[in-house]
C-alpha cells in the first residue's frame, strides 16, 4: 500500500471547478485515448472552453462538449478521470472526449480563467513557447510558486511577462535551459 502522503502521491483538484457558469477559460487536454501517466508536448491540445449551464466544459468556438468539471479532490485518478467523461450529454462524440492535463490541485484557477475568450493567460502563453520541456510540468512548477501565501496578482502580472518575453525569444536550447533552470 502506498502512503497517501508520499512523495509520489499527487492530489488531483480541478481548477474549472471555481469557474462559474458562463466564464472562459483555456484547458490543456489530451483526447481519451491518449490518456497516460505522462503528458508529453506533441499529444496536448489547448481547447478554449466556456462553463455551460450543466457545469460542464464546451468549445468555445463550436460548443461542442469537452469534458465534465470534476468538483472532488482526490488521489485516486481513475476515479478522477471517470468524473470528467461521465454522464455525457447525448450530443458528444467519441472524437469530442477529452481529458484535462491541469488536473493537479496546484494550478490555481487564475492560470485558466479568461476574461474573454480571445485573452492569453498563463496555461495559453505556456502553450505557445516552443520548448522541448514538459508544458505540464512547467505548468504545475509555475502554480506551486502561485500557491504561496504571499503570491499577489502583480506576482502573476510578472509571470505572464516572463512567459511572453519567453515567447519572443528565437534561440530555442536558451530557452529550454532558462526554464530548466529557473522555472522547474
């Protein structure tokens, strides 16, 4: 049996779940068949979505359903995983199933939120660097440092700066070591 509080156990939250009905925000999902332990870059997806009335996460721009918001912090991520394609309404697909890879209960919800669905955010400014290290695992370093008590919004005004001066760079190796070594 493995300790629960272990190095190797992660608590699994939804950061969706403090979006209220009708908000934006921009989810990094996997499709349901490429679900895996390890998330790597090429198999991520950045779906803008948007809160519908039943709590669940469509496509901003099509409405199609992406997934449910999973509203229970657990360890367990089958149970997770299950709560996020369960009870899928009638007009979802098989090719529309998606799974979230920011379902570790360190990202905060102001990573997703959108004040428009055209806006950048944190997780779309992540998206869009041209690295060879883990998005994920940047994402979930990134909101670890956001979950410290004295993290303020200008703190995250400033890390959205980074990622953007991250993003104009050119010299992709200068950017990976930047983040490995000041990032993650």
């Amino acid at each position: 049996m493995t300790d629960a509080s272990g190095p190797n156990s992660v608590t699994l939250g939804d950061p969706f779940a403090a979006l209220d009905i009708g908000e934006y925000g921009a989810d990094v999902c996997v499709h349901r068949d490429d679900i895996s332990t390890e998330f790597p870059n090429e198999i991520l997806e950045l779906i803008r979505v948007q809160v519908d009335e039943d709590r669940d996460l469509r496509r901003v721009d099509s409405g199609q359903f992406v997934r449910n918001v999973v509203y229970a912090d657990s360890d367990d991520r089958h149970s997770v995983i299950k709560q996020m394609l369960a009870d899928v309404p009638s007009d979802a697909t098989d090719d529309n199933l998606y799974v979230s890879a920011l379902l570790r209960d360190v990202i905060p919800p102001a990573f997703v939120r959108l004040d428009d669905p055209d806006n950048e955010n944190v997780v779309t400014k992540v998206m869009r660097l041209d690295t060879a290290v883990s998005k994920v695992k940047l994402l979930v370093s990134l909101g670890r440092v956001a979950r410290q008590d004295d993290f303020t919004a200008d703190d995250l005004g400033s890390m959205e700066g980074a990622l953007d001066t991250l993003n104009e760079l050119d010299d992709n190796e200068n950017i990976d070591q930047y983040i490995e070594a000041k990032l993650l």
